[in-house]
C-alpha cells in the first residue's frame, strides 16, 4: 500500500544493515556541533567549565554563544528503569551494554567521557535559545535542564545522532528551575519518543530511563526525579534562530546557518537537488528555508493523520529537522474534538489539536524573520559589503521585498505539502489504494464529522474499520447492522444522537467508503484479506493514551517495573494483532477508555 511515511529518513530508519553493534567504548564519537559553533565565553574551553564549581554553572544571560560547557550533576544511587532495544539498535550498540556499569552510569550523568588529565574526549554542553511561548517573546531558554554528552554514529548505517540527558542539573539556561525531571514527565517523553517513531512519524528518540531515588524534585508536590536519556539529529530549534534574532546578531545567525547546510542536513535529511540554480533571487539560504518548512509540513500533517496533539508548540519546542520534540503535555485524541488540547493552561486552544498546522506556520514565518536578510540578499548574499557591514539603505527595500514574497511563496508551499501528505496519510489509513479529488470531502472529511458529532474514538474507528469486509456493508441494512461495531462500549454518546440515527450516519459514510474500496481493489475475497492486511500496517492497535500512562506512572511509582517494559514493547509494534510475553495489560490498553479518563488535560510541568 505504499510507503508508511515520505520523511522515515528524518528519524534514521533507513536501510540498516546487519550488525551486532558496537560497544559504549567502540562507538564513534564525534563533537562536531561544539567544534564548529562559538562557546560561552565565560567558560570558553571544557577546562574551563570543569574546574569551575558546579553551582558557577547556574543561570545568567548568555551572550555571542550557541552553548555552554557543562557536566551533569552526579546523582546518588541511580537505577536504570527500562532501555528502548530498538534505540539501541539504532544508535548502534550492542546487546546487552545496557547492563554494563559504564552504561548505566552515563545514562545517569555520573560519567563523562572526557579525561580532565589528558583534556582528550568529549565534553558536555547546553545549548543557548530563546523563545516565543503562546505568541509572546519569552526572552532567553536554552537547554535549562538538558544536557549533551556526545554525537554518536552508527557504522552500520552513518546515522550520526546527538546524545543528551534530559533532568541532569542545572545550566546557565535553567532561569527559575531546579534542573531537574520528574519521574511522571520522564515515563511519559521516554514511552511516547518511541511510539511516535513506531507509528513514522519523525521524532526526537529515547534510550534509557534512570531513577534518581535520592533526588526528590518538588513540583504541584515532592515526587522522585528521573534522567531520560535522549537522542535526535539535531536538538537545534526555532528558538536558536530567534534569540541570536533578538540580539541582532547577523553574523551568528549566518554561521549558524551555515552550520546547518554544511553539517546537519547532509547527513540528516539531504536538500533536494535546486531548480533554481540560475535564478538570481535564490540561494542556498532560500532552500534551507523551504527544505525547513517542508519537512516540518510533513510532520504536522502525521500529528493530524494519527491524532497526536503536541501541547506546546512554542518556538523553543519546534525542531529545524521537523522532528516531534520536548515532550510535554501531549497526547493521542480519544473522541475526536478537533479543539481539544492536552495542555490545560492554553485557555485560548492555541496549541489544540485543529490548530497545529497553522501554528506551526506561524512558527516557521518568525524562522523566516530571523534568515530574512540571508533569503532577500539573492545572488548577494555573499557580497563582502553586505557581509561584514550589513544591509545599506538603498539596498534595504529589494532585500526587504524579495525576503517577504519568498517567505509568502514558503507559505503557498508548506499548505501544498501538508495536504499532500495528509491525503497521502489518510488514503492510506482509509485502505485505498489510488487518491481521487472528491476522497477529501467525501471521505475523509465527512468521516471527521461523523466522529465528532458522534464522539466516536479516533484510533479504534480506522483499526475496526480495517477488518471490514465488503460482504458485512454489502446493502443498506448489513451497514447499519454492523454500525454499532464503531460505538464506545457503553454505547452511542454526543449530544442529539440515537443509537439509531448514529447507525444511519455510519451506514451512510460506509456506503462511500465501500464504492472506494471497490473501485480500487474490486470485489473479491482475497481482495479483503490484502487489503486487511495493508490496513492494519497503517492504522495501530495501541497508542499510548493519557490514561495508559497515568496507570504506568502509578504502577512504577509504587515499585513495578515490568510494566514500562510491557508498554514499550506495545509501542514499539504498535500495528500488532498482539504481543508474546507481555501482561495482562495488553488487551485492556487497547480497549476503550475508561468514560471519565478520555481526553485528559495535563500540566508543562508533567
């Protein structure tokens, strides 16, 4: 049925080629990200930063930098939780490292891999960004509670990802806060890294979940902390362009573009092959900008298609490699609301599942603001005048009018290629097999109306769907017979609705739906068993729910450990029909939520 997701390089899930991995010990690692972006000046050099008190690592402004030097905060009596093996395999390393000391150390921030003797290895860091949180400059962030170990790549596929512990201590960026995670927000980025890779939709990842028994962390109320380790591509954002914006720091903003085409892209997610090349308004800054907002299209339009709603969705929390990233009040739809938001302090819906595509863009034009001189320069881009003293008066109002209609003509491009991969998605999740230009009001908008008013449950509609057979909705009556397949279990819900004037609005949407199928796959048996098949690879029997989580929380909290495992393997396969060795817990997590626990909101802080 095609390709699950156009943009699974993103996520380094590439062609990988056998191998038992690599040893911690045995992986290359690199620092290129520290190597080739200017340092805080205060602590210029790892040195530096390593003699310093660990408390002369705290918060301050940071200037003329894009990261400071600084080691995690050692933690007492660490325990290692769970691993993603999958993360593993990805990364590159070997079965069965996760049990070595060295590993479990490092997960926890207690090792380093930099000698203070020999001044040879890698050195952590924290990156400097800013931010505008809920439409409002927010001033400086940065990493306040992240810190970089190293870059690793696999040899087996080149994949080069950047490792970092989230709740390792405090940064000179942690403003307020104590540097710390807790254990709840912890469970929750490490499940849902791994699921949302599961489901192919790009996504910053996660390796290994350690408790920090000994360093309760107070929040709403005292809870035990945790350190997830975490890998992307690229942890650069949004915000990195936004504050060197905000200080008018032209020639930052230029190296940290040109950072990104010479080193993060290439081996990440390739620019396409320009052409434009002998186009005078266009340069290699204009295609970073439209590669951007390509890819980050493509990731709003896997949220919607599979009813993930992010929470935050500042510009701090948008990833210039379009990756789902910081993971905070998210969540998976229950009932389809198109206006529901997880986070219960975004009064004004700004983040609700319905308005991610347009804040996202909302995003990408202040990206725009910030490469604005680069992209309207043209063909003098690289002009030494413009280069070294800035924009002159006379030339200000072409580059000014030129940045705007190319920003604009962005804009025209990021609504083609999110719906492009939405219909794309959802053709997909529909069972069909070609597109036609009346599937989208037809079908899939009309299938979206029939769930919200009927409150239907987003995800167990297309999994049921997928074991339809065109004999069950082969006439009017058969359709409404098996309509009810698609209520929640205590029955029809939303207001107005019967269970019989529930059943005729089904019936009526698979009637279209059946004339699709048949037109694209025609009528026969086998027919259903294929197209069965290639649904159920598209549309996942489990996704981690809000109140999945809050069960594995509580579990995990009071001692079970098994548990995080169990959840991760269900994520990990999510299309399964089923998962060999796991709990009880398998089919009830794929049931219909319980009434009271569907659509939960949440705080930042979980």
């Amino acid at each position: 049925m095609g390709e699950h997701f156009s943009g699974s390089a993103i996520n380094g899930t590439g062609a990988a080629k056998a191998s038992k991995g690599f040893s911690l010990k045995d992986l290359p690692r690199t620092n290129i990200f520290t190597s080739n972006l200017p340092a805080d000046e205060k602590f210029p050099t790892p040195l530096s930063s390593y003699e310093a008190p660990r408390n002369a690592l705290g918060p301050r402004m940071v200037k003329n930098a894009i990261y400071t030097y600084v080691r995690p905060k050692e933690v007492e009596e660490p325990e290692l939780l769970a691993v993603s093996q999958q993360a593993m395999r990805d990364i590159g390393l070997e079965e069965g490292e996760q049990r070595t000391e060295d590993f479990r150390q490092l997960v926890a921030g207690n090792k380093i891999l930099w000698d203070p003797k020999s001044q040879t290895g890698i050195y952590p860091w924290a990156q400097c960004y800013g931010g505008w949180q809920f439409g409002s400059w927010a001033g400086q962030l940065g990493d306040g509670r992240a810190i970089s170990l190293f870059e690793a790549t696999n040899p087996s596929t080149g994949t080069r990802y950047e490792i970092q512990l989230k709740g390792a201590g405090r940064t000179p960026y942690s403003r307020f806060a104590d540097g710390k995670a807790v254990l709840r927000s912890s469970i929750r980025e490490f499940l849902v890294s791994e699921a949302l890779h599961a489901l192919h939709i790009p996504t910053t990842r996660a390796l290994a979940l350690t408790l920090t028994p000994k360093a309760m962390v107070r929040r709403e109320r005292l809870e035990p902390g945790a350190i997830v380790c975490r890998f992307a591509q690229t942890w650069l954002r949004i915000g990195t362009f936004d504050i060197l914006r905000a200080r008018g720091d032209r020639a930052l903003i230029r190296r940290l573009a040109t950072y990104l085409l010479e080193h993060v892209f290439p081996v990440a997610a390739p620019l396409p092959p320009t052409t434009n090349s002998s186009d005078p308004e266009i340069n290699r800054f204009h295609d970073l900008y439209q590669h951007i907002v390509r890819l980050s299209a493509r990731t709003v339009a896997a949220w919607q298609a599979y009813g993930f709603t992010n929470g935050v969705l500042n510009t701090d929390n948008t990833s210039l490699l379009g990756l789902s990233l910081d993971f905070g009040p998210f969540a998976f739809l229950d009932n389809f609301d198109p206006n529901y938001t997880p986070n219960h302090d975004d009064h004004m819906l700004r983040y609700a599942y319905r308005a991610q595509p347009s804040v996202i863009w909302w995003n990408l034009v202040r990206l725009g603001e910030s490469l604005g001189e680069l992209i309207g320069a043209g063909s003098k881009v690289d002009d030494p005048e413009l280069v070294e003293k800035g924009v002159t008066e006379d030339f200000a109002p072409e580059l000014i009018e030129r940045a705007e209609r190319l920003i604009k003509a962005a804009g025209e491009e990021y609504k083609s290629t999110f719906l492009a991969e939405y219909k794309r998605l959802m053709t997909l999740r529909l069972g069909l097999k070609t597109q036609k230009e009346s599937d989208f009001e037809a079908l899939m908008s009309e299938l979206l109306d029939t769930m919200e008013t009927l409150e239907l449950d987003f995800h167990h509609f297309f999994r049921r769907l997928s074991s339809v057979s065109l004999e069950e909705i082969s006439s009017h009556e058969k359709r409404v017979a098996i309509a009810p397949r698609f209520f929640h279990a205590e029955g029809v819900t939303g207001l107005g609705n019967t269970a019989e004037s529930a059943a005729e609005r089904i019936a009526k949407w698979l009637a279209r739906w059946e004339e699709r199928v048949r037109e694209d796959w025609g009528a026969g048996q086998g027919a259903d068993t294929e197209r069965e098949r290639g649904m159920k690879a598209v549309n996942p029997k489990f996704v981690p729910r809000g109140w999945v989580l809050d069960e594995i929380i509580e579990r995990v909290t009071v001692g079970e450990r098994e548990v995080l495992q169990t959840a991760m393997k269900m994520g990990s396969a999510p299309f399964e029909d089923g998962w060999e060795e796991a709990g009880e817990e398998t089919e009830r997590w794929c049931k219909d939520p319980p009434k009271g626990e569907r659509m939960k909101m949440c705080s930042c802080s979980s």
